[in-house]
C-alpha cells in the first residue's frame, strides 16, 4: 500500500508542470525551487522581465501554474472588495480577473491586507482565501467552481489584526487553518466541492502560521502549528497522528526536509517524527531563531533571518550556527532558494541574492523595486524567472 501512495505521488507530480510553483513558498511549502540554473543573480534593472499594476492592495505571494501566473487583492474603503487575477508569465498581461464581496469581518492591522494568505493549486484549480474568511474556487480559465464564506458557518473566528494562514491542497482535500482567540480549527474540505471531510478543534490564540505537509506511510500528513507546539494530522482523515506541546511560534511557519520538522520553537527545534508517537529532537539552537520570515532548509542547511536582518545558516545534523551574513532589512518575506542561491525581499524594496557557497556567504546581487513599494509577501520561483509581489505592484525578474 505504501509502494502504491509513493507510485501515484510520483505520476502526480510529472503531470504537473515540473517547475510550477503552487502554493506559499512553493513545493511542499518549502521554499526551495526544484529550478537550480539559469534564474537571476547580478541584478540590475535589466533583469526587469516587466511589472504590472495590481488592484487594491494584498501581500500574499503569487502561486505560477505552466505559463499563468495568480494573485489575490483586496480594495475598497474597508477592503471588502476581494480581486483574484490571472496574468499571462510571458508579458504579464491579465488574462482574466475575478471580484468577490466579502462575506466575514474585513478588519486588520494598517501593515497587513485582507488578502494576506497566499492562494495555492492542485494545477486544475486555483484555491484563495481571504482575511474575511471567504474561499473561492476556480478554474485555471476563471470560472467559479464553488464559493464559500466559512464566518456564516462558524462565525467567531477573527481577530483585530487579521488573518494570514495560507491553504494547502494534495489528494483532492483542501485544508484551511482559521484560528483566533475566541474560535478555532482546521478544516479539510472536498476540494471539488468546497464541502467539509473533516473539522479539527485547534488552540484559541490568535495564530498567523500555515500548515506543512510532509510525506507519511499511509499518505500525506499534515502539520499544524500554534502557540501550543504543533499537532500532526492524516491530511485525508483529520486523524491525529503525534503532537509535540513545547510550543511554537505564531508568525514564521516550519518547514519539513528529508523527514525532518524544523520548528520555530525556543528558537528553532528539530523534530523526528516516528509513526504516531511523539517526535524526537534531534537538535535546538536559540541562535538560529527567525523573525517573521519562516525557515528555509536547502543543501543540508537552515537559513534563517532574525529581527535585526541577519542571515544565519545552521548545520541541519547538529543545529550549529556555521555563519551570519548582515543584510539591509527589515524582513516580513520568508527567503527563498535556488541551486546555491538565496532571495531575500526586504519590507523597503530591496531584492537581495545570497551566494550560501561563499565560506561567510556573500551578497552578489541587490536591486531596488521601487520607492515607497511595501513587501511583505514571499516571492516565487518558476521558469527561469523570479517574481515578486508588493502591495500595488507584481514584477517578473529574469536573467
């Protein structure tokens, strides 16, 4: 049964685009590119590919399905008007766009936006949902599929800052992780139909993380984290499978590599999961501790970047710290990898790449976005190019 999973996994993928980027940082959530060679590096502004102007304003990251590319945005006086659009990656025209009202509350921090949460895909259909709690479902032409505005069904999930938590999407069940002070949970939907398989209880605290999905005996499993630790869950079912109760924090995701939990807990703590016992911890390092960006895991090193704009890169055995690169911050994007490469975004504008080969690493690209652009989102990899989100604008980078 296992080799089966594994089997179908594997046809899945090929019949996906192989550079596809469909979800909040990418494949598997995390945050590395399969793309090692031929993305950009020495920047200058030639490396402009073209860039557009965005309706309203959002800060999710744009998700790229073969030659389309999708990101969401809200306008309005009280952002209540919800945008999805579809561009086209060559020249970044619109080749449709969708408008939605919000159904739930629109209320969040001035930094933030109604579409905050990234949207994701099976490659059939383009999943997003908003800050108001609404999701809509389309298909890769524009056409509604299903529309559902959860607050009408459970009504007391929202908080004064807004929400932020990102979908995921694998074996036909999208998951949704909505949580609050006053009220919440995890809910696995019918990805065709929008209707509930499932609804977990989760922690009441307000919590702005997304769910990491790592590979597991009998299918995919799924990790929630909170201010609690994190609970891993059968994706298909909702079964809980293990917890970890040392806590954890309630911006910067995990990320899963080789098997392995890394979790922004008491700094960054990594877990072995072993079937449904608890996992063990293999290391912990309050010097690796990120800020709002989540963690990157990429050539058998963990990058982090802490409050004061600093770069670490960690030993993944051991957790020791192996060097720190000071970059210009500050940081809301999560950084980004490809081959050797390091793409950090900071809240000013300002693209810079990091060569990790480099024996303390080594800044050789930097670009200005634009002055007075906010970022905050994570930036996306796919066909040779990297694009990036502000809250007005969308820009595709190339070599």
């Amino acid at each position: 049964m296992k080799r089966i999973f594994f089997t179908l996994s594997t046809v899945l993928a090929l019949q996906l685009g192989a550079a596809d980027w469909l979800q909040f940082r990418g494949p598997n959530g995390s945050g590395v590119s399969i793309e090692r060679d031929g993305l950009p590096t020495s920047l200058t502004e030639k490396n402009i590919a073209w860039k557009i102007a965005l309706p309203g304003r959002g800060l999710s990251c744009p998700i790229i399905v073969g030659d389309r590319v999708f990101v969401t945005g809200s306008s309005g006086p009280q952002q209540e008007r919800l945008h999805v659009l579809c561009l086209n990656a060559a020249d970044g025209t619109v080749r449709w766009e969708r408008q939605f009202w919000a159904t739930g509350r629109t209320m969040c921090h001035p930094k933030t936006s109604v579409a905050a949460s990234s949207p994701a895909s099976d490659g059939r259909r383009v999943y997003a949902i908003f800050s108001s709690n609404d999701i809509v479902c389309l298909d890769l032409d524009g056409n509604l599929v299903w529309l559902r505005g959860i607050t009408r069904d459970y009504p007391n999930v929202s908080n004064s800052l807004g929400m932020a938590a990102s979908l995921v999407t694998m074996g036909g069940v999208l998951v949704a992780q909505v949580e609050s002070d006053s009220e919440s949970y995890a809910i696995g939907m019918d990805a065709g139909t929008g209707v509930n398989r499932w609804r977990l209880e989760r922690p009441k605290n307000s919590n702005w993380t997304s769910p990491v999905t790592m590979a597991g005996p009998s299918g995919p499993i799924l990790a929630l984290q909170s201010s609690k630790g994190i609970q891993a869950i059968e994706m298909v079912s909702g079964r809980s499978l293990w917890t970890y109760t040392d806590g954890a924090s309630t911006i910067p995701s995990s990320c899963a590599a080789d098997g392995v939990l890394y979790v922004p807990s008491h700094g960054m703590t990594a877990l072995q999961p072993s079937g449904e016992g608890a996992p063990s911890q293999l290391w912990r390092s309050n010097q690796l501790s990120p800020g709002t960006g989540s963690p990157l895991v990429s050539g058998g090193r963990i990058y982090t970047i802490n409050n004061a704009g600093v770069l670490n890169c960690g030993d993944i055995k051991d957790g020791k710290r192996l060097w720190q690169l000071r970059l210009k911050g500050p940081f809301s994007a999560s950084p980004i990898a490809a081959g050797n490469y390091i793409y950090c975004v900071s809240e000013e504008g300002l693209l810079q790449v990091v060569d990790t080969q480099a024996p303390e690493g080594n800044i050789v690209g930097k670009l200005e976005l634009g002055a007075g652009e906010v970022i905050l989102g994570t930036p996306a990899i796919s066909g040779g190019a990297v694009y990036v989100r502000s809250n007005g604008k969308l820009w595709k980078l190339t070599r």
